[in-house]
C-alpha cells in the first residue's frame, strides 16, 4: 500500500509514519456512518497500537463530533499524556514553557500536543467552562506565539463571554 496516511488527495492522518495495518484500521474507523462502530474500531486500534497519537486525536474528534463533551475531554486528556510522555515534556499545560519542547516542528510529537491544548479549550468553551477555556487557550498561545495551531479566534470568544458576564453583573 502506497502511503495509506493520503487518501483521495488530502491528509487524513497526522503522521508520517502509521503502518500501513493502522492506516486501514483508521480508514475504515473514518468509513464507519455508525459512531458506536467507529468508536469501537477506534478502541481496538488504541489497545493494538497504544502509542500511535492519530487514534487518540480521531477518537476525541469523535467524541466533540456527537456531543458527547465528557469523554472528548476526558480523551483529549489521555492524548495529551501519551503526547508528553513520548515528547519527554511534562503533561500539564500549566507548567510548559516555549522552550519546553519543539512546538511549532511541523509533524511533531509536541506540534500534536498543541492541536490536542487547542481540543481542550474548544471542548471547554462548547461545555461552558469558559474561564477553564480562557486558561488553556491563553496558554497555547504563550506556546504557539504566532498562532500557528489556530487558537487565538477561539480565545478572543472566550474573552468576549468573559467580558460580556462581567459587564452583565
């Protein structure tokens, strides 16, 4: 199979080097109309290939596609740790500094890190927890100072319902 990752022209995945065995498990995953069968096929990839992030990413994707908000957050979470641990940086946001690792080198460990912050902040502003929402975006952005990732429109909608709260009391 001729690099499985590129399908009908366009990048379905995020890395450059899935097998071509997980390839066909995501496609197919992808190919699912059923969620819970995507689900589940996206359950057994992350069991056979634990440190293959592009499951972790297509399940919280999931997850935030059929509304169910808990589990993407709870997933995104499970990204960022397996994230971390082969990036060697520390899970928690809040202790990351723009030199904590490469996070603007293009297909890196730490570059998937900084899509899946961004998951957790548009997670949080989909659940209302817009403060949570402003405190991770805010810090993607102290990571991400040229907005690479594409965090700032999500922050300023944060800010906006925080101004517009504290205008309103």
């Amino acid at each position: 199979m001729e690099n499985i990752a590129i399908l009908e022209g366009k990048q379905r995945y995020f890395s450059d080097n899935l097998s071509d065995e997980l390839g066909l498990v995501l496609y197919q995953a992808a190919n699912q109309s059923d969620p819970l069968a995507k689900e589940s096929i996206l359950l057994d990839a992350m069991q056979r290939w634990p440190e293959a992030l592009d499951t972790y990413i297509a399940l919280y994707k999931l997850y935030f596609r059929t509304a169910r908000y808990e589990d993407a957050e709870r997933q995104v979470w499970l990204t960022l740790t397996e994230a971390a641990r082969q990036g060697g940086f520390r899970r928690n946001y809040r202790l990351l500094l723009k030199d904590s690792a490469p996070w603007l080198e293009d297909k890196s460990v730490a570059r998937l890190y900084l899509f899946s912050l961004k998951a957790l902040g548009v997670i949080r502003l989909r659940q209302a927890k817009v403060l949570r929402a402003q405190q991770v975006l805010s810090k993607l952005l102290e990571l991400d100072p040229t907005d690479e990732i594409g965090g700032s429109n999500f922050l300023h909608i944060a800010e906006r319902f925080i101004e517009e709260e504290m205008a309103g009391e």
